[in-house]
C-alpha cells in the first residue's frame, strides 16, 4: 500500500487514490466514477510501474494476481480485480478504461507485455 501512496502522491490529478485499508482499494468506480477519474487512475498505476522498484517487486512476490478488494461495510465485495486485470484494463482503448492518455495507454501496454 505504500508503494502505491507514493505513487498517487507523484501524479498529478484531479482524484486522490490514496489507498487507505487494504480491503478498501482505491478503484475509480468508487471515487466518482468519472472518465476525469478513470484516466487519472491509469495515470496513477503507470506511475507504480514505473517507480523505483515497483514493477520488480510485483514479479519477485509474484503480486501481480494478487486479490485487490474493494469491500463494503455490508461485507458485499465491489470490486475484486489485480494488477494484471487493471493494466489489461487500463491498456484498452475501448469503454471507460479508454478515459486514459494514448501514452499512459502504451506505457501500460508495455508493462502488460512482461507480466506473467
């Protein structure tokens, strides 16, 4: 979860992704739903993978399937996805996911190609 703060910490945006609670990942559907916030969460997860060791450390802990939750007080699960769903998401041009930038688009693209 730090890893990721410090990466919402150095992208600028309009949404804060700060992720909080470990079953309360920080999923654009639930921080407005925008396409503002689904391009400003691909952003935000581009510049995970691109910082300092991050992308290293995903593979080394083989986290990239890792269950990423977002959990209702109801205990009703919202979201349940990874890192690998969330770059192949995000790299898509097509629906909401398409909200982000073409470079943010292929710099995920990219990093999806190296993911197991």
């Amino acid at each position: 979860m730090d890893r990721w703060n410090a990466a919402n910490g150095a992208t600028l945006k309009a949404v804060d992704f700060t992720w909080s609670e470990y079953n309360l990942f920080p999923h654009p559907t639930f921080k407005g739903g925008t396409a503002q916030a689904y391009g400003d969460f691909a952003a935000v997860l581009l510049q995970f993978f691109q910082q300092g060791d991050d992308f290293a450390f995903l593979a080394n802990g083989s986290f990239f399937t890792t269950p990423l939750l977002y959990v209702f007080p109801s205990g009703q699960i919202g979201i349940d996805t990874s890192f690998k769903e969330l770059a192949m998401d995000f790299a898509s041009g097509t629906g909401i996911f398409g909200s982000a930038t073409p470079a943010t688009r292929q710099g995920l693209a990219q990093f999806l190609a190296q993911i197991p």
